[in-house]
C-alpha cells in the first residue's frame, strides 16, 4: 500500500506531456501539474515543517496540484475553494495556508501561518486529507481520511465504467467535498484525464461541447443538480454513457423523466455517508423501473453492511452501520484527532444513522433517519414517508419536508406548467394533511443548491417565510 502511494505522488507520470486536466479552455499536462506540485512542495518544506497545510483556490487545478505537493511533503492536504470559514479552520487549526492559482500562470504564496503550532503527532501518520461533512444532520463535521481509505477507492472494481480508450471524467464536485475524491483523484490514478465542468448556474450550456471534445464518459452529479439538468437542458448530458448520483436522494421521477427525454445513459446511484471516504452502496438502474423508490442497492466491492434494529423507529426498518476499508478514521476537532470510527472489536466502523429495508431483489432502499422523524403539535411524523408518498403523485418530482423553528414545510417541486393548478396542489395537500393539518405546503419549480450541489435549504425556509408574510398582509 506504501509502495503504492508512493508511486501516485512520485510516479514518472508526472512529467509525462499528455492532458490530464481540462479547466477554463485550458489544457494541462501531467508535467504541468507536476511542476505546480513541487512548487508547493518546496514552499511547505521552506517553512518548516506543517502538518495541516490548507490549499486555497478558486481554480480546482490549484487544488488538486496543492493535494499533491502537500502530500509529497507529508502534510494533511486539505482543500478550499474559498468556502470555508473560520469555524471549519478551528476545526483542523492549520500550520500553514497556501493561495495556489490555476489558470494560464499558475502561482503559489503563502496565505497565512498561525503565531504558535500545534505538535505535528497530534494526527495520525495515515492521515492525509480531511472531508467536511455538508451539515445537513448538525454542524459541519472535520472527517480524517487516510491514503488507505483513498486507495481502496481507487481500487474499488464497482466503480469502474466499461468506456472504450482511455477514461475522460466530467468534474462538478467541489474540492472540499467526497465527490471530489471520485471525479479527479480516482480518474488520475486510473491514467485518466478530468475535464471540468462550469457550475450549472454558470454555464450548463457548455457541457454538451466539452462532452463531446473530449468524450467525456463518466460524470457524478448531485441529485438535486441532475434533477434540474434533465428538466432544463437533458442534452447538456445526452452525449455522457455514464452517470452518477449522489449526495441525496435520486428520485424515480428524474428517472423517468430522463428515460422521457430520450436519455439511454446508464445511471448508478451511489449511497454513503461522507464519513465513509466517498461512497458505500450502488445501485445501476434497470432500463425500466417500476419500484417507487430508487435503491441504494449492494454494498461496494470491500464494503460490509450490518443491518441493526433500531430502538425507535418503524418496526420493519434497520438502521445501516458500515465496515470495511472505506470507512474514515475519525473526526478532527480543534486539530487533534477527537473521535475514532471503531466498533467494540476495534474495526473500522460507522452508523450511519439511516434507516433501510430490503426490497424483494435484496437490494436495499432508504427509508428515512433515525432523526428524522419531526413532531407536529406534539405528534411524530415520519417525513421520509411523507416525502415518498407526495413524490408518488402525478406530476410531482421532488418533495422536501423542512422543520424550522416553528414551520414545518412541504416544498414539493411539480412540473412548471402544473404549479398554478388547483387540482394539483389539492393532490399534494390531501396527502400531506393526511400525515398532520399543521404541516404548509410550497409549490416549487426547482429547489435552489449549494455549491456542492445539496439542496440549500435555509433559502428555500427563508422564501416560505418571505412569502408567508405577503399572504398574511
């Protein structure tokens, strides 16, 4: 595994003359992202030694070449894209943080280093990166990931996409978030070559170019983001055989809809807590599907799953704890390694938290989180079934149940053409009533996202509120 690693940082592909990174209408060799590598690198070991070294960039070539020259040093590399903020820095406390620039003349400066470092054994060896969790469940998590854990990724079989030549992955994800892992480091490690992609509030328009200039033939998107893409422009994907979805729930009615607009991609639908590297479960979707629920199918190729019986929830679900290599080391806080990811035997280990059942085909569907059940005037309300069963009706695609203060909200997303209609919306609140009277009703073209892709859920609470005042006066 060493041998390994050393050969992905070290390796003489990097100074080979062939593209590997396609951003902004510019393309990148692997000797220019190696030459960008060691100019971090000679920055790092100039100022002596730094543990936690955060790379700060706004192009992701500046990030990903600041990983490998932080890793080249012995630094735990972590990502930013400018997003971050000062609480997710205490969370890691950096030795040292670096401006990488991409772009035709790509630059790095240091950017700042605390007055007093802490002790660099205060993180495990193994420990090379650090994942945030998106802080949909709590606060934003700081989550340790070790070269292991990247490694069983990039040699997870499940993953591979059967494409002719040599693969060319579409990038979407943000640097501080799992998908990244996916779109550009286990692509590079395949001998591929990435291509990013510009955010589809910027410019979804270009995707389909890009695609077909460099065959792209593997892209993962959000699932909210590939919602909107198949509604709005699904040619923007047509040219793409490979696509998957994570993040959130992939939901029947993009399926369909995408099969609608002549779609005969193959979709894959990826499950896995960012605590587990990147993903845990998969599940490629048949040509037809008649299941209301998309699965999340099978554990990946190294993944165990153990099924337990929740204290408090519905009697035929299981909550979903994971094993295997995959499975993060911890969660950092205040720079030190705060929490460790084991089970009583000592094995790498973590619940989840979600509930599960199993299917007829023994794949398993997501069934809602031990949290997330809401109380309404006092009574629970299971928002997972509440959110299937509206997302069932005709014309709906998508429902969110949002409780904040003292709202609880059903944003439904329908078919524009539908919104103002009354027969419609009559559907959605008979159902939504019939789980409690209290719970509001938002009739929605499209939810707004994050830049990671999530759905941006503060906004559309805010939008309820906003709009909630008008009707009143």
């Amino acid at each position: 595994m060493t041998d390994t690693w050393h050969e992905l940082l070290h390796g003489r592909q990097w100074s080979a003359p062939d593209t590997v990174w396609v951003e902004d209408g510019t393309e990148y060799s692997r000797a220019d992202v190696g030459r960008l590598a060691t100019a971090v690198e000679a920055v790092i070991r100039a100022g002596g030694p730094a543990r936690v070294v955060v790379i700060r960039s706004r192009h992701k070539l500046g990030c990903f070449a600041g990983q490998l020259g932080a890793w080249r040093a012995g630094s735990v590399a972590v990502a930013d894209d400018h997003t971050l903020t000062e609480h997710d820095f205490d969370r890691i406390r950096p030795d040292l943080t670096l401006t990488v620039s991409g772009g035709p003349h790509p630059s790095v400066e240091p950017a700042g280093q605390p007055a007093g470092r802490l002790p660099p054994e205060r993180l495990p060896e193994e420990i090379v990166a650090v994942n945030y969790t998106s802080g949909s469940t709590g606060s934003r998590k700081a989550v340790a990931v070790t070269r292991g854990n990247l490694l069983a990724l990039f040699g997870c079989r499940d993953l591979d996409v059967p494409v002719p030549g040599r693969l060319t992955a579409g990038s979407f994800a943000t640097p501080t978030y799992d998908g990244w892992w996916f779109d550009t480091w286990r692509t590079v490690a395949a001998g591929g070559r990435v291509v990013c992609l510009p955010h589809v509030n910027d410019d979804v328009f270009a995707w389909p170019g890009l695609a077909r200039t460099y065959g792209i033939g593997r892209l993962l998107l959000p699932a909210a983001v590939l919602a909107t893409v198949v509604e709005v422009l699904p040619e923007a994907v047509a040219d793409i055989p490979w696509l998957f979805s994570g993040g959130e729930q992939f939901r029947t009615s993009t399926y369909r809809q995408a099969r609608q607009a002549g779609l005969r991609r193959h979709f894959v639908n990826l499950y896995g807590p960012t605590e587990a590297t990147f993903a845990t479960h998969h599940y490629r979707l048949p040509e037809r599907l008649d299941a209301p629920t998309v699965p999340i199918g099978r554990p990946l190729d190294g993944c165990r799953q153990l099924l337990r019986p929740p204290q408090d929830g519905p009697p035929d679900a299981r909550e979903l704890v994971v094993y295997g290599p995959f499975v993060c080391l911890g969660y950092i806080d205040r720079g030190v390694l705060a929490h460790r990811f084991r089970d009583e035997a000592g094995k790498p280990s973590y619940d989840t938290g979600d509930l599960v059942r199993a299917d007829g085909d023994g794949d398993l569907v997501f069934a809602g989180r031990l949290d997330g059940g809401v109380k309404v005037n006092g009574m629970r309300v299971d928002t997972a079934a509440l959110e299937q069963r509206v997302t069932a009706l005709p014309r709906v695609r998508d429902c969110r149940v949002v409780q904040h203060e003292r709202h609880t909200v059903a944003f439904v997303r329908t078919d524009p053409a539908t919104l103002g209609d009354p027969a419609t919306r009559s559907r959605i609140e008979t159902v939504v009533q019939g789980f409690s009277p209290a719970i509001g009703v938002r009739l929605v073209d499209r939810y707004p996202v994050r830049a990671g892709g999530k759905v941006d859920v503060p906004t559309l609470m805010d939008h309820y509120r906003t709009t909630d005042r008008a009707e009143e006066t």
